[in-house]
DNA sequence: GAAACATATTAGTGCTCACTTGTATAAGCT
DNA sequence: AGCTTATACAAGTGAGCACTAATATGTTTC
C-alpha cells in the first residue's frame, strides 16, 4: 500500500484542489515527536531551561525547589528528558548531576532567535 | 545576543550540591510551549510536515486523506496549528490552503539536522 | 549497623486533550 | 431556488498524562 493516488486521479476527472503531499518518513516522525513531547510540558520545559542556563550541571534539589512540584514529579520528569536524549546525567556521590545535550541547545537557541527576530 | 539571565534572588547562606539557577522567561515559556504543544503531537506534526513538503500550500481536502482521521479532526488541528503561528492560511474559493511560517520551517531544519548530525 | 539524606520507582487519581459525531456556514454548480 | 462540496464549530467521550503519596534503593556519616 505504499503507492497511493493511482486509483482515480486520472480518469476519474475529480480535480483536486491542489498537488497531493509526498509520504513522511516515520522514523524521523518518531523521534522528533518523542523530542517534542517531552519539551512541551512546563514542568519539563522549565527544568531543561534551567539546566541549559547553569554552566556546570545541575542536581535534582536545587531544581526541585526551583519548579514548584514534588521531588518524585521532578525525577520523572528529568528521566523523560533523558530518555528523549534531551539531557546527560552523571552521578557522583549521592547526587545526580544534569546537563544539557546539543539537541536541546539547538532547540532552545532556534526558539530564542526565532522569538527575538519576528516578522 | 546575551540572554537576560535575571539574577535569582536566592539569599544564600545554606550550602547547596550545586549553583543554583536562574530564573526562566515566562513570557519565552509561555509562547513556546504554544509552539512546542502545538507540533508534539502525532497529527499536527504530520500535517505540518505535509504543508512543509509541498511547494505551494495544501488545502485541507488533501491533508485529511493522508493523516487518517476526520476531517473534523483536520480542521481543529489545523486551528490549532495557525493559533500557535506554525501556518498561514489563504482562503482562495472555497478551499482554504495552508503554508508554513518561518517558525516552522526553522523547527524542522533544526530537528532534520540535529537527527542527521549525531550517530 | 542505624539514621539521615538524595534520588528513583510504584500505584492511584483528577484533568486535559484529541478524537468522533452532528450541525452550521459558505461557496460553487445545475 | 435547491444540491453538493469544503471547511468550521459545538458537544460529548475515552485515553493518556502529570501530578501526589508512599515506598524502595542507594549514599554518606555517625
């Protein structure tokens, strides 16, 4: 079923209205849908500008008084940013360090840019 | 192009596991977690996908064959998605065709690099 | 080992959201 | 005028999600 649009285009003589869109590639939807949906939540945006705006890593208490919702919300919430490879986490000691990965400053900086030069 | 990068008001002396971060823009926030909502999202991201591929803007005729729900379905997205600033939209007729904003079309650039960039 | 701290995990729950169905508006066609 | 097509709007509903609370795991210090 990969080829569409072989049925009736042609003789049917129904016009279509404009030129029907190729395919889009499922894998790439995939990932960045998992990159999407884990940035467009406050909490979980907050979190990651946060630690983007920190130079050197940031642990799970100092963001947990910073958002405004429980511990247990904020380690779930920065687990999901990991498992979207939004964030890097490195232990040491009994605390958990997070720091941001390329695709989150290049996600952060397009929306900068594209919030300060509108139109 | 320096963030503002507004000083916390954090009166210290408690010692902390880390620094602790600034505050975050919530006017920034607030406009791209509209955009960001609004593209992560199995159907709106597919629609604004489709709208991105075609040269010439796509009327929503086309779009509700390919994404596989109603039409209903179709045009809220599609609301949706020009709310949040991701489309143009031109009514021309009867049909009402769809282009993508710049915001847009950076997004995917970026998000198309940042999957073609790492291994 | 025990207690205190730091983070993760599990279970339960209210709320949001994306859909479907039905209806409304508006433009073409005969 | 009616009929058909194209899109939008309104109401209702089921599923997923983000939270809290409770518990578990791991680490440091005594």
């Amino acid at each position: 079923m990969a080829e569409d649009a072989i049925t009736d285009g042609t003789t049917g003589g129904a016009e279509t209205c404009c030129t029907p869109p190729g395919d889009v590639d499922s894998d790439a939807m995939a990932t960045d849908l998992q990159v999407l949906t884990a940035m467009g939540n406050d909490t979980r945006y907050e979190l990651l500008r946060r630690i983007s705006n920190a130079d050197d890593g940031v642990c799970v208490c100092d963001l947990e008084a910073a958002v405004g919702v429980s511990q247990s919300a904020v380690s779930q919430a920065l687990s999901r940013l990991y498992t979207a490879g939004l964030v890097t986490r490195r232990k040491e000691g009994s605390w958990r360090y997070y720091e941001p990965t390329e695709t989150t400053a290049a996600l952060l900086e397009t929306l900068d840019e594209l919030r300060g030069a509108h139109e």
